[in-house]
C-alpha cells in the first residue's frame, strides 16, 4: 500500500473546503468540514513524522554509541569492552587497534 504523504492531505482538503465553499456553503458545509478535516489529517501526520524522526534517530545514535563501545577478539571473535585487556574467552591480549 502507498504511503501518502500529509502535504497531499493538505491540498486535498484546501481544494474540497474552497470547492464547496464557492458552490454552495450551506449546501455542502459537510464537505466543507470533511476538506478541513483532511486538513487537521495532514498537519498531524507531519507532526507526527517528525516526532518518529526524532525519536528514530535517538535510537540510531544510542545503537551507534553501543556498537562503539565494543571490540572483537582477532584470535577467537569474543566480543568484549573497550576497557578490558585480555579475552575473556581465549586470554589473548586485546590492543586498542582491535575496534570493529
């Protein structure tokens, strides 16, 4: 299914409220108030886009901080932290230049 972005929701409920307010108001106030309606929609998926942008990259940078405070062994691939000196599982002595 296609995503619609909400400017298009925008639009589309600007163009359905002036319509039917040019036609007829009184006629048609319930398209008028279905166009506002597409209005408020899009103005609140924007927001709400953004809000989800935020917190996704909070979320991708918290990861990005995660993965950098971690190293492989180059003997046996056991991950282990930045402040350790040996392997946990082999023994092998970890230098600094065994980053990811």
């Amino acid at each position: 299914m296609v995503k619609i972005h909400g400017i298009i929701y925008i639009l589309i409920g600007i163009f359905i409220s002036i319509a039917s307010y040019f036609v007829n108001v009184n006629d048609l106030y319930i398209f008028f108030y279905a166009g506002m309606f597409f209005v408020a929609y899009g103005i609140a998926k924007i927001v709400l886009n953004f809000i989800m942008g935020q917190k996704e990259q909070q979320k991708q940078q918290q990861i990005q901080k995660t993965h950098q405070s971690y190293r492989k062994c180059h003997r046996c691939g056991n991950i282990a932290r930045l402040t350790d000196r040996f392997c946990a599982r082999c023994g092998t002595k970890m230098y600094a230049s065994m980053l990811f």
